[in-house]
C-alpha cells in the first residue's frame, strides 16, 4: 500500500512571495511505486536522484527567508527501466523541537536573532539548523547540510529512513557544500564561525570516519559558501562578501561587498597542514558555487561562476525588506558568469576570465572525472527576478560551443545533476535529472534528459503523486553508491 503521512503544520494562508507558487510547500510524506510515466524510463539508469528542498511547517517569527525553510528530502530511485518515489522531512533538533512547540521558535535570516526564542546553531549561531541546503551521498548515506554551518543529518539511501545527527561532525558544524570525491570515497568539507581560526577543513574517509581537521586562518569572520577539489589539492576561499564588522558587534548579521578587498584563494594538499596553505590573490567577487577543478602542469584551474554585482540594488515594487531579499534571490540582479581561474603553483600568478556572457548558476558536471579534467558542464538558467530554474544549459569547455533546453512556460526545475548511464564510455554519455513544477497544470513530475542531446527535451517524465515546493541543491548516486 502507498504510504502517505502528514506533518503538523500553523502555516495558514499567505501571500509571501517564496510560500506560494512554485515555492508552495507541502507537508506530505509518500512512499509511490506505481507512478504515470509519460514516455520510456531508460533501462541504462541505475541510482537515485536525490533532492533537498527548504519547506516550511510553521508560520514564521517575522519575515520569511526560503533558506529558512525546513529540510525536506525528495528522492526518486531507478532500476530496471522502473521508478520509485519517496520524500520526508528531515528530523533535525530543531524541526522535532518545532513539531512539539506547535510553532516556531526560531526566527530566520531576515530577522533580528533576539527574536529567535532559543539558542541556534551554525555560522550565526542563532538560526534554526534546518539541513535544508545540499544532500550528498557518502558511505552509503544520504548526508544534509546546512548553508550556515550544521551538524549535518543522515538518512537511508533506500527508505529515507532518519538516522540522526553525523557523528564526526566537529563543534563549528559543517558547511552547506561537502564534496565526495568517487575515485577514493572521501568526502571533503570545510566549516567558518566568528571565532579564531575563522575557518577549518577536513576529510572523512570511505568509512565515515574523520581522518583529518586542520584550522585555515582568516582575518575575521567570513561567509564561504562552496570549495572544490583536484586530484592532490582542497581549494578553500576567502571572499570579499562578509558580515559587516561594525553591525555585528550589535548582533546584526548584515552583509556587505567590500570591493577593495581582494578574493583570496587558499590552495591545500588535501591531507596538507596550515603552513602547507598556497594563497593567491584574484579580482574582488562574490562565487556562490564552484564546479570542477583539475591540475594542469603547474597550474591548478578553478571553474565558478563570478558574481559581478553581489550586493545588487532592491527589486522595486516590494516592500523595502522584502525588495532586498527578493534581489539577493535574483540571478539577474547579481549576474553570475560561468569563469574560470587558473593559479601558478610555481610563480603564483592568477589568469581568470569568463567562459560565457549570459547569467548561469547551479550547475552539475559528471563526478567520476571530478578533480580532473573534464570537457562538458551543465548550469541553469533562471527566471528574472525569482529564485526560480527555467532550463538547462550545456557546455562544451574544449570548443566553447552550448546548447540549450526550456522548460517551458510556468514550469520550474531543480538543480540537475549528470547520472551516468550504465557503461558509458564518454564523458556526456548519461543523463540530467531534475523535478519540475508545472504550475499550469498544477503538479510536479521527474524529468530525465539525454545529456548527448539536451535541446530533444525529456525521454521521459514520471508523475509524482503530489506537487512539491521549488528548492535548492540535487545530487546523483549509482547503485554502486548506495550500500545496497
């Protein structure tokens, strides 16, 4: 029989622009295997397309930020040319804590942290860790993350089962984005606080066990969000978009582009020692998330995507608060290129540049070549104005040509992460994933394009059995991942 459970909820009607639309939230949870499938499911895909998505419960304490929204996991497994579907929140503290309250106790990040009722966790130390940013799958694992620096929470990779709080994760938490690396099973992370050292890093091996944790000295509290990896080396940054000092010593976290500092690069050998740290220095930006890296002679080279206004002004005809939010939301108004550094580790010198003109961010490559060289990349376009995905775009990085696909009119997507297809001998030889809300016909469904040809549009879409909120992060894991 179907599962189908439902959480306590106080969220009433609203009008809030991330709590309507394609950001409704759902407060469902569904086990569905027999799914309406609109064309073929292919036989060659084999794994799980897993998703993260912020969905609030509760009314909120003040303004509502979609960062604050609790974690919801959506997953869809393959097999055999077969589909299954699961979602559940994620159980954190902060989310049974909640649950039992029967309302919410922690304000978010548009708020004043004296509003929250109780201590938080993470970077800001007064938000509710609600592990709603990224998912990986590591050791078998579903991990989930959280932007500000969480604990970190674990789930069945096959039930989505709840298996609670990491357990090597260390007291400053772990950011939004730790990285598995699949040619070796470690996962590689690094976490930031107001307190010196500023920042560390770290690696878990394949057994889930913590294997190295060294501080990265910083100047002062900084907000890194990402970190990328090559064959030899961690690449950590120090970025010129930070907690203004002076509002923080009255307890506002209020962030400011400094554009006369410049974006520095921390380069480490991925078991290295602090002393063992390279740092260059590159024009000032804001990067929200990197793609690939790979060594190159005696270069390191770092794909991203360069924001060029990452303080933008307030989208007009919202209130004032909710204006800014709404602008630090918006693609458009930050304008993220795709970009590329590329770092001397014998001269120290720094070449960078753009690889494409238009506004492009979350993106996916293939992570069996991940830390090498790799030829293809996938990013996402965006709807102006809205934190909302509206296609997909593919590039070729050796000949520079893209192609492109549309979601169509009112629907919206998910990150898409590149699923390789079972024995595929090229790079671009599998399949991008992602869910989409169709708001027209007022339902969500998976989609699975061919990354060979991404402009055909789907070779299939599978129905789910309830339509489900806009979200962030997604990742892929084959079957041989997964412990099963």
């Amino acid at each position: 029989m179907p599962l189908v459970n439902r959480v306590r909820s106080t969220l009433g009607d609203t009008d809030h622009p991330y709590m309507t639309g394609a950001w409704t939230p759902t407060f469902e949870e569904h086990d569905a295997d027999d799914l309406v499938v609109i064309g073929e499911i292919p036989g060659d895909l084999d794994g799980v397309y897993v998703r993260n998505t912020e969905n609030p419960v509760h009314a909120p304490i003040g303004l509502y930020h979609p960062f604050d929204g609790d974690g919801m996991i959506h997953a869809m497994s393959f097999q055999d040319g077969k589909a299954s579907y699961r979602n559940r929140f994620v159980r954190t503290k902060g989310f049974a804590a909640e649950q039992a309250a029967g309302g919410a106790l922690w304000a978010g990040l548009a708020e004043h942290p004296s509003k929250s009722t109780r201590p938080g966790w993470g970077a800001q130390g007064s938000l509710k860790d609600s592990s709603s940013t990224d998912v990986v799958v590591h050791a078998g694992q579903i991990l989930s993350t959280f932007y500000q620096c969480g604990e970190g929470y674990r789930l069945d990779a096959n039930t989505l089962a709840d298996l609670g709080v990491e357990s090597w994760v260390p007291a400053d938490g772990i950011s939004a984005h730790p990285k598995v690396d699949e040619a070796t099973g470690e996962l590689l992370f690094f976490n930031y606080s107001k307190q010196a050292p500023y920042m560390h890093y770290g690696v878990v091996g394949p057994d889930n066990r913590l294997k190295h944790y060294v501080p990265i000295p910083l100047p002062g509290p900084r907000l890194p969000h990402d970190m990328a990896f090559t064959k030899n080396y961690s690449i950590l940054n120090e970025l010129p978009l930070f907690w203004d000092p002076e509002l923080l010593l009255k307890g506002y976290h209020a962030a400011r582009f400094h554009r006369d500092i410049p974006t520095r690069f921390a380069i480490i050998p991925r078991y290295g020692q602090p002393q063992d740290i390279r740092w260059f220095e590159a024009k000032p930006c804001y990067c929200l998330h990197w793609m690939n890296a790979y060594e190159a002679g005696d270069e390191v080279v770092l794909d991203g995507y360069f924001q060029e206004d990452p303080e933008p002004p307030a989208l007009e005809g919202w209130p004032r608060k909710l204006g800014q939010m709404m602008a630090y939301l918006d693609e458009h108004s930050m304008k993220p290129k795709l970009y590329r550094w590329r770092f001397n580790l014998k001269t120290g010198a720094v070449r960078e540049g753009a690889l494409d003109d238009r506004v492009l961010e979350f993106g996916s490559f293939n992570q069996k070549i991940a830390g090498t060289k790799g030829r293809y990349l996938y990013s996402t376009t965006a709807k102006p104005g809205w934190f909302l995905f509206t296609g997909i775009v593919k590039h070729d990085l050796d000949t520079g040509r893209s192609w492109s696909l549309e979601f169509g009119p009112d629907r919206y997507g998910s990150e898409a992460p590149f699923a390789p297809r079972v024995g595929a001998t090229d790079e671009d030889d599998g399949y991008l994933i992602s869910f989409v809300t169709d708001l027209a016909a007022d339902r969500s469904e998976c989609v699975v394009v061919d990354a060979k040809d991404i402009a055909a549009g789907p070779v299939c879409r599978i129905l789910l059995p309830h339509r489900i909120s806009s979200g962030t992060h997604a990742c892929w894991a084959g079957r041989d991942q997964l412990g099963l």
